[in-house]
C-alpha cells in the first residue's frame, strides 16, 4: 500500500467509455463511485426501455447525463416525453414517477448518473 492509498486519497482513473458493449440483452449499470449520500454509476443501454406501465420512483434523487446515443423520459402526467441527446442532462426529484420511453436501438446510449440523498 502507498501513501496515497494509506491516506485514503488514492486516485480513481477510468474512463466512461471503455468497454462500452454495441448489444446487449439487457441494461448495463456500473457503480463508479459510492459514498454514503451518492452513488455514480454509467449506464449502457442498447435499445432497452421500462415495460409499458411501469414507472420509477425512487426514494433519491438523480442527474443524469447522456453522453452517447439517445434516449427519451417521461413522467407521470405528461402528455410526450422528454427526448434527450448527447450533452443534455436532466434532474429527476426523489419520488418523481418516470420512465425511459425508448433508448436508440442502433448504437449504444450511455448514460452518467448521479444518485443522491
């Protein structure tokens, strides 16, 4: 163990787009940093989106950034939803019920989000 990792302020590198899959079967989600009031993960979607009628609501609230691809999210009482391309970013409060409508099903969307309390 060095110093920095001793100290507890050891470097974390990566990048958000390596190993990024063109397909797959389901949602990817990667946890890229946890504490106790926020969580950052990358989320890979290659198509997917919620069941008809199911709708999020979780009990944090997120941030969430789209880097690649595109992807649309509705919430509850809107009539459209809310389509989002690389660069937009959208805050979805604690309870809000939302869904993903639709990711594009020709490329990889991924997605930054930032989970907080």
């Amino acid at each position: 163990m060095n110093e920095a990792e001793a100290s507890g302020t050891a470097a974390l590198i990566g990048n958000l787009f390596a190993d990024v899959a063109e397909r797959l079967d389901k949602e990817e989600f990667v946890e890229l940093l946890a504490g106790t009031n926020v969580r950052i993960e990358r989320i890979v979607s290659t198509g997917q989106a919620g069941a008809p009628g199911d709708w999020y609501g979780q009990d944090w609230a997120e941030w969430v950034l789209l880097l690649q691809g595109s992807a649309a999210i509705r919430f509850a009482g809107e009539d459209e939803p809310r389509v989002l391309g690389p660069g937009d970013y959208i805050h979805i409060p604690a309870h809000a019920r939302h869904r993903v409508e639709w990711t594009a099903p020709d490329h990889a969307t991924v997605w930054l989000a930032v989970h907080y309390r």
